[in-house]
C-alpha cells in the first residue's frame, strides 16, 4: 500500500513529457513539477478542442487524443483517491494513480463521441458529490465515504460507482503493469505456438471430469 | 496514365480485384485498377505489439473507429464520410460496411477461409429452395486448390469426409496450429452431443511456405499484418502483380459508371477523384468491377444509357437483386472450470484455430430450418480490453487484492459462441438507387431492403438453443438476457460483412447478369469478379471463395483475351 495517502500528497499528472507539452500549448499554462511529469493546474485560455481523432489516424504511433480535458484539479484529486480505493497498490503491482488512471478518465469523460458523452455527467457528477467528503476531510470521514460507496441505494451513486470502477479496471487492466497483475503473457513473438502446456492440460482433464466429460 | 492503353480496368483492390489483377498482369494484360480509398501499406501501418493503453480510450470503439482504435480499416465502418447509403421505409435493418483504403475488406477480415461445400452450389436441387448456381463445387475446386496454396491457409489434418465440408487435398493446406486450453475444453461438450470439431482453415502462413513470412503468434490479425503473414490483398496479391510491371494503381478514384461505345461494349469508366472532386474517364478493351457488391451493383445502376434506361445489364431487373448476407449471433458463458488455470498464451493465429462446421444436414426437416450454420468460437487469456470488468458479475463491487484475486481468477473463463449460417435469397432482400440521395459528388446511392425470412430466423433460434446448451454442459453461466426469440436475436441485415449476390451468375440473361466467369450477359467485354456473382449464401464465410472465383473468371477472362474476342 502507499504509504501516503493520496488526499495530503497531490495528484500528479503520468502523462509524458512530449504530450505534457504538446497538452500544454492546448490548455494554457500548467505548472512544470519534475522531469516528465506536470502538476495539475487551472488551465487557462485557448479554444476548447472538441473534434474526435478521425477516420484515419495514425495508429503505429498514435497521436494523443486531440480533444481539450475538462476536470479540474479538485476532479483529478477526487478520481485519484477513488481509483485508489479500487485498485491501490498491492505487492509488485502499483496503485491505479500511479499508473495515471485519473488521467485517463479525463480523457475519457472529455472525448466527443457518444458513449463518452453519456458517461460524462455521470462521472463528473459523481466526482464532484463526492469531493465534498474525501478532499480535506479527515482520513476516517474519506475511508466511510469511500466504504459506503459500493452498498449506495441512490440510483445516480451507484450508476457513478458502476460506470467508475469499470473504467478504473479496464484502464488499469490495459497496461504493462495490468498485464502483470492479471497474467496476460502474450503479445510476443513466437516462432511457433506450442498450445498450452502438460500442466495446464492436467487441470483442464480433472475439470472436465468433474463436469462428467 | 492519360497516354497508357490498358487491356483491363479493374475497379476495386480487395479480395475480387486484388485476384484478378494478380492473374491478368501474370497472363501479360496490361491494367489500370482504380480503388477508391487511399494508398495503404500494411508492412508500414500496422500497429503489431502496440498496447491498448497506448491508443486513445484504450482502443475502444467509436463512430470514427467502430471496431476499435486498431482495427485496420480507414475511412470507413458503417458510415463513410460522404458517402451515404439509405434504408427503404418499413425495411428491416440494414447496415453496410465500408472502407476506403487499397486492398479493401482484406485488411481486416476474419481470416476464416472455408470452402464451400457440393450441397451449396446445388442448394434448390436438394431441397428445392433459392437457386442453384451455374458451376458445381467440382468445377471450383481446382481453383480452390490454387486459391489456398497462393493465401496461405492452415488447417491441414485427416480427411473427416463431413458431408458438404470438404477436405482440401494433401499439399493445400498448411499444418493447423494447436488447439488451444478454451479450445480443448469447449470441444468435450459438443462431442458429448454428437457434434464435430475440426481444425479452421485460417488464411495464416502457420508454418513454412516459400515467400511468405510465418505467422509471429501474436497480435490481432485484424490489425493487418505487418509481415504478411496473414492473407491481405496488399500484402499477398498486388505487390506480385505490380512487380510484372503491367500494373497501374490509381487510388481515391471513386468509379460510377461503365462508360459504353456505339457499338454497345464497355469502353472504360468515369470515375471522381475524392480527394479533388475532378471527374476523369478512362478506357481499356474491357472492365472488371470487383468493387464489393454493394458498390459493383450501384456502378451497374448509376450506368444509365438509352440501350439500358435502368442501368447496365439489368434489362430483367436484377441487378440489385438476390442480396445476401450471413445469419449472425452470438452468446457467452463464463466458465468455472476455466477459472485459475495457470498462465499460458493464448493469442495463437489470430483465426480461431478449431470450429464447428453444421452438423444437421441430414436432419433438417426435423430441426425446422432449411439450412445449416457453422459455430465460431472465441475464448482465451488474450490481451485485455476496457471491458476487463465485464468478468465479473454485473453486481461484483469488489476492491484492492480482492478484486485483484478475482479478475485474476477468472481471466480467460469466457467463452463466445457466434453461428454462422446460410440464408435463402428472397425477394424482400435487394438494393436500388435512392431516388433522391446523392453523395458528396451527386452520385445516386444506394437504397437497401431487408427481410430475414423464417428460415433464417428459425436457423438463428436455434443456435441459442445449442449455444445454451453448450454453455449448460460445461458448468458455465450464460451472460445475461439471452435473447431466445430468433426474429430478435438475429442479426441486422449486413452485419456479418458478407453482402453478396447483387448480379448474380446463372444460365442465361433472364435468370441472372453474368455467365459463370462472370462475363456479362448484355456487355460482352464487361466481367463481374466479386461476391456479387454468388448465387448463393452458404454458412461458410464468402472471401475464399470470391477469391477463388475471381482466379477463374480471370483465367476465362485472360484465354477470351489472347483469342481477340474482347
């Protein structure tokens, strides 16, 4: 687990530095926090950006999502503790933040396609009821609000809860250090596929028995 | 270009004109092939190991990219831009997918290369519904033969001898990749029932085959292939074709009509260029449209002269007509059985590497549907998606290590079960001019209708009654509100991606638009060399055999050539 609490420590951006500065000529001036790394700030100035990447982008090395980003600071923070509560760190494996989830669930509630867009409210709705009890709040006041969450009988709450979560995980699941987590071992090259191992046979041959196959 | 003399035009780089321009150059034919869509380059744009999170949203979907952010297609999906196609008032749904690029629908199929079977070039023969083609399934299989040694397809094991599943002879096939642990496990039950499964034939270089990179084991072939070792019509047809020196590409040419002479021949075509909005003509001895057969239907349409004041070759009426596609759906299940086993890479060749071809032929009667389906099955520990979450039940709230145990344990419990079947070619289903919308560059487009027939809906009812029962006998839990009404689990019309039959061939002009190469009946110098020539919707997925076909009506095409009778 962490050692500090996201709350006191402030969230900071995992985007890298190339697209920290192209995403800054977008948004206006953010604060330089580090090799690679921008600390969230208001943005300011420049038109909002709202078109989607295209019929035709590049996909071999894809360009970041060109659409502006709509959470503010105190959003950020919020999806940071929830997404931490959901998946902190574990062992080996690094908490949600670490790995940007934040990040990418601003992108995700910013794009202008539909699906996106109907999660928008949701998701920023949800962020900002929730702020009120987990930013500058005492640790015991954030662990019961972040605790009560999942068991909420209010309709707008658990679809916020759902709709999060389910982001959260997949975009934890779709990285390197998700790969890991969960036991995904492909995406490499082979010279031939060997299918699966003795091992891996034995327990599908008692499974299968079990089921009277 | 303006100064070049072609003996050919063919419009189109896919599966149809990517073949036929493969075979034409070899025979020495000179030819100009116009694609709509931009150049494309597979070995350059491929976006082999990249990673969903390095892709916008995580690759999912959207209206820009609707199979995902990889997915190789460009411009295009169910909507092209600027270039609409309509469906008729009080028609069942119809969708249409398009793309823009060289090589067209190649560069993303499905890999699935089966061939059809000697009952489905006979289907009214056997039971006396739709049409029976011109050609039997001995007159293709030399060609088949051909077709797979040139692909590259796997699959090879001992002759099964199923009825209408053909084994392709010793030397066609490359060795089939093993099944995989899902695979194993999915095959127990329908052993159980009675059912056969076999190795796919995938249009994947498996193992080692002269000029041909094999198969990396890894990434999506929907992505394309950066090595060619999956079967794209840019990666295995035209760079042979292009190295003859008698082939010129003009890409962003968006044909719309045959061009005829005094005397009645096709003397080119016109087309716009989509980028400059300019119209050019150009011309050659004779024209080939392989431009799917949606887009080849609409060119016959939109080629209006005093000789055919409803558009070329369709003096009877049927262009357009006899549209077809496949019946499609799908169910999942969630296994117990599968849940923790130990790491093991499953991306395997991209194709499933074992299926089910339709079982019922000879209970027919009894099941209540005329036509049989093959089952597509998907499972496996691959590459995780945004819809990680969808392992879990819809009501799990777990977090922290608990939620970690649990996604752990059940990645790669899921199995898909999605039916393939044949449909009935019916009088509801065809397509015509919009009498009223144009695109961008004031083409007519396309008006679609649609109606599944009870065949097909009856067919469909009863693959969820077998996926279900499937899942049932593996101790799985099916996912949630299965759909058990055929008529509302079917799937759109043109959904599967396999529209076929718009000029269909058959014996003479009053029963179809082309011979059985595909040469027109009304225009002699005019070929047809896509899958609007089918006759019929066999269970097995079209683009083998549109390649197969395209291969021989070239050869006619090439031998009428060297004869002079162009």
């Amino acid at each position: 687990m962490s050692s500090t609490p996201p709350q006191d420590e402030p969230y900071v951006s995992k985007i890298d530095r190339r697209s920290a500065i192209a995403w800054m000529g977008v948004v206006g001036a953010a604060l330089a926090g580090g090799a690679g790394v921008i600390v969230y700030g208001e943005r300011m100035g420049g038109e909002r950006v709202t078109r989607g990447y295209g019929t035709d982008p590049k996909l071999v090395k894809p360009e970041k999502a060109p659409w502006s980003r709509i959470m503010v600071p105190a959003q950020l923070q919020t999806a940071a503790i929830l997404a931490d509560f959901i998946l902190p760190a574990s062992g080996a494996a690094p908490s949600a933040s670490s790995l940007g989830i934040p990040d990418f669930i601003d992108e995700w509630v910013s794009a202008p396609y539909p699906s996106q867009v109907k999660d928008r409210p949701v998701i920023m709705n949800g962020l900002n009821a929730l702020s009120v009890h987990v930013l500058k709040t005492s640790a015991a006041d954030r662990a019961k609000a972040l605790a009560a969450l999942p068991a909420s009988a209010d309709p707008a709450t658990k679809a916020f809860w759902k709709k999060f979560r389910h982001l959260t995980i997949g975009a934890y699941y779709t990285t390197p250090e998700g790969f890991k987590d969960v036991g995904y071992i492909g995406n490499v090259a082979r010279t031939a596929d060997p299918g699966p191992s003795a091992e891996v046979k034995a327990v599908l041959e008692r499974e299968l028995q079990k089921l009277g196959l | 270009m303006a100064t070049e003399t072609y003996d050919v035009i063919i419009v189109g780089s896919g599966a149809g004109g990517g073949m036929s321009a493969y075979h034409l150059t070899k025979a020495g034919l000179k030819v100009l092939m116009l694609e709509a869509g931009r150049n494309y380059d597979p070995r350059v744009e491929t976006p082999m190991f990249n990673t969903n999170a390095e892709a916008p949203l995580r690759g999912v979907g959207t209206p820009d990219k609707p199979f995902g952010f990889y997915d190789a297609t460009v411009d295009g999906g169910w909507e092209v831009p600027n270039e609409p196609y309509t469906v008729a008032e009080g028609s069942e749904p119809f969708i249409w997918w398009r793309p823009r690029m060289l090589g067209g629908r190649t560069n993303h199929w499905g890999r699935i290369a089966l061939r059809f079977g000697p009952l489905d070039f006979k289907p009214r023969s056997r039971d006396g519904l739709g049409y029976d083609w011109p050609i039997t399934y001995d007159d293709l299989a030399p060609w088949y033969d051909k077709t797979e040694k040139l692909v590259g397809v796997s699959g090879a094991y001992p002759p099964q001898n199923l009825l209408n599943t053909p084994d392709s002879p010793p030397g066609c096939l490359m060795e089939a990749a093993p099944p995989r642990a899902f695979e194993i496990f999915y095959a127990r039950a329908f052993k159980a029932m009675g059912i056969p499964v076999i190795p796919m034939h995938g249009a994947v270089v498996s193992g080692q085959m002269e000029g041909r990179n094999t198969c990396l084991f890894a990434t999506p072939c929907g992505r394309g292939c950066a090595i060619g070792a999956n079967f794209q019509s840019t990666t295995v047809l035209l760079p042979p074709a292009m190295a003859t020196g008698n082939l010129t590409i003009r890409t962003n040419a968006l044909v719309y009509q045959v061009d005829l002479d005094k005397a009645g021949k096709a003397r080119g075509v016109s087309f716009v260029d989509r980028k400059t909005g300019e119209h050019h003509s150009v011309t050659a001895k004779s024209v080939v449209l392989a431009a799917g057969s949606g887009e080849t239907a609409r060119i016959l349409l939109n080629s209006k002269s005093p000789k055919f004041p409803d558009g070329l070759c369709n003096t009877h009426g049927m262009v357009g007509r006899y549209l077809m596609d496949s019946v499609g759906l799908g169910v999942s299940g969630q296994f117990p059985a599968l849940e923790g086993l130990p790491p093991t890479n499953d991306d395997g060749q991209g194709t499933q590497h074992t299926y089910v071809p339709w079982w019922g032929y000879e209970k027919q009667k009894e099941l209540g549907f005329p036509r049989g389906y093959h089952i597509e099955i998907g499972g496996g520990r691959h590459m995780p998606s945004m819809g990680m979450a969808g392992l879990l039940p819809d009501d799990e709230t777990s977090v922290g290590d608990d939620l970690r145990a649990k996604l752990r344990n059940r990645f790669g419990s899921t199995i898909g079960f999605d039916g393939r079947g044949e449909m009935i070619p019916n009088d509801d289903c065809y397509c015509e001019l919009d009498p009223t919308t144009k695109d961008k560059w004031g083409i007519p487009v396309l008006r679609f209708h649609w109606k599944w027939g009870e065949s097909e809906t009856n067919q469909a009812a009863h693959m969820v009654k077998t996926f279900l029962e499937v899942i049932d006998r593996l101790g799985g839990k099916p996912e949630p509100h299965v759909e058990t009404d055929g008529r509302k689990a079917i799937s759109k019309g043109g959904e599967m991606i396999h529209e076929i039959g718009t000029a269909r061939m058959g014996h003479n002009d009053t029963d179809s638009v082309v011979n059985q190469y595909g040469q027109s009946w009304a225009v002699p110098n005019l070929f047809v060399m896509d899958g609007a020539v089918m006759v019929s919707s066999p269970d097995k997925n079209p683009t083998l055999s549109i390649i197969a076909l395209a291969w021989r009506s070239a050869d006619n095409l090439a031998t009428l050539a060297k004869q002079g009778a162009l």
